[in-house]
C-alpha cells in the first residue's frame, strides 16, 4: 500500500543517514533545478544526511554533479559508475575497466543505429558523447514525446539484442531509454557504494532510503523499506510491480524538497531534545 507523505513517523525520518535519489524530474523539474531543491540539499548535509545522486545521466553531467553539489558522490549511467570528490581528489569508479566499457559501448551503438533506422523520428540523446557506458536514446528530452507504446516496443526490442553473447539491458527514465552492456545496475552500484564508504554489513537498511520517480527506480523501491515517490511517479505506477512506501505531494525537486524538510525538521527535533 502507498502511504501519503503525512503518514511517515517522525521515528523513521531521524533513522534516514543515507538518501539515495534519481536525478531528472526528482531533483529537476521540467529540465531545471528549482533553488529550493540546491537549499534542501545543503540542508540535508548540513544534518548529517549523506545524499548520493543516482542516476541515468551521462557521465559529463555527472561529473558537474559531483563537483558542483552538496552530495556525498554520484552514480551515473544506471550504474556503470561512480564519481566523488573531496578536499583533495576527484575519483572515479567504475564497474568495469573502462576501456572494456567503450568497446562495448561502441559495438552496441552499431547495433542500436540498425534498430533505429526502423524509426522515422527516433535518435540518441544529445548528451551521447558524453557517455562513458550505456547508449540513451531521446524519448522526450527537448523533443515532442514519442508514445508509451512506441517507448515500450523499443524497449523490448533492445533487451532481445545480443552483443558478443551477452544480454542487453535497457530501462526507461522520465525522459530517456537506458541500454547498456553489464551487470550493473542502480541498486547493485549503490550496495557497492554503501559498502565502500560505510560500514555497510552493520548498516540497517531503514538508515538508507530512496526517492525517484519513473521505473528505472523499481529495484531501488524493492531493496528498500522506506522510499519516497515524487508526485509525478503517478504516471508510471500501474506499471511498477514495486512501490514506494509513500508518496509526496509535489512534482520533481519541489517534491524532494518536501521531503528534506520533513527529514531536516525530525533531525533538529532530535538535536534539541539531546541539548536539553
């Protein structure tokens, strides 16, 4: 059952250490970062909560993310990778050596270029140079929206391709149709990174929570007992065998700021108590 935002106890708040989030149209809306979205997440670091973006986007933006943001790192490309930068470094980690990456990448181009030219109208996102791993193909980036029927042909048509005797994966986001070569994935690079900046094995899970908002977030919603829809998940819900355990009011980042303001205010409340 999905439970309103209102809902949540003040006790399973002040347990969020780690929020895990998508990116577009969680932290964005309409293709832009609202200001109160950059306040929540200082707000949320300036309480103790560790935010990691976790996201389809492509490696050049996430590069910005990491540099740019208060987030304790970023996962790009479904989990093809992360990206963390502290007082002294920058680093990247990725799930594969990444020059094995771009030769896959690059035989699976060849293979999607076929596919596509099947679609009069129908191309790789704007951002594919900029792609350390998977190929993004535009579905309603800067672009008239091609149909949920048509997204879901396509997708079904890139997980039947094979490259080099393996399986292709495609997912689809708020805006794009995700494909990649590899066993990576948003939750398997986010238990990896849990497990590389935390004491993961001593971790209860109700410390690491979620929000997002299309399907690319479904294993996220799975693996954990509190997670968080925006208000724009409604359109994709009928189609999500898993849920979130509760939904905001607002749409995209005004709906995260929601949220941080709620997990803010139940961190200070407990602040005060222990001052007093």
């Amino acid at each position: 059952m999905l439970n309103p935002i209102d809902t949540i106890t003040l006790d399973r708040l002040r347990d969020i250490k780690w929020l895990l989030t998508d990116v577009d149209d969680t932290l964005t809306w309409e293709g832009k970062l609202p200001d109160v979205t950059l306040k929540a997440l200082y707000d949320l670091q300036q309480v103790g909560v560790n935010v990691v973006a976790v996201t389809g986007a492509c490696a050049g933006w996430c590069d910005q993310i990491a540099k740019l943001w208060p987030v304790h790192g970023v996962i790009g490309e479904n989990g093809a990778f992360w990206m963390q930068k502290s007082a002294t470094d920058f680093r990247v980690h990725s799930a594969l050596p990444m020059q094995k990456m771009q030769q896959q990448q690059a035989k699976l181009k060849e293979a999607l270029e076929t596919l596509l030219a099947q679609y009069d109208d129908i191309g790789f996102a704007s951002d594919q140079p900029f792609r350390y791993c998977d190929i993004a193909i535009n579905l309603s980036q800067d672009r008239e929206p091609i149909s949920d029927e048509i997204a879901q042909e396509l997708t079904e048509k890139c997980r039947a391709l094979t490259i080099d005797g393996q399986a292709v994966h495609a997912t689809l986001s708020s805006i794009h149709l995700n494909v990649w070569l590899g066993e990576h994935s948003k939750r398997v690079t986010g238990e990896a990174y849990l497990a590389a900046n935390a004491d993961f094995d001593g971790l209860p899970l109700e410390h690491i929570s979620y929000v997002g908002d299309s399907q690319n977030d479904e294993a996220m919603f799975k693996w954990l007992p509190t997670t968080f829809g925006v208000n724009n998940i409604h359109k994709v819900l009928e189609q999500l065998s898993s849920k979130p355990s509760h939904l905001l009011t607002q749409n995209g980042g005004f709906g995260f700021a929601e949220l941080a303001d709620k997990i803010v205010n139940a961190k200070r409340q407990t602040l005060k108590v222990v001052a007093g």
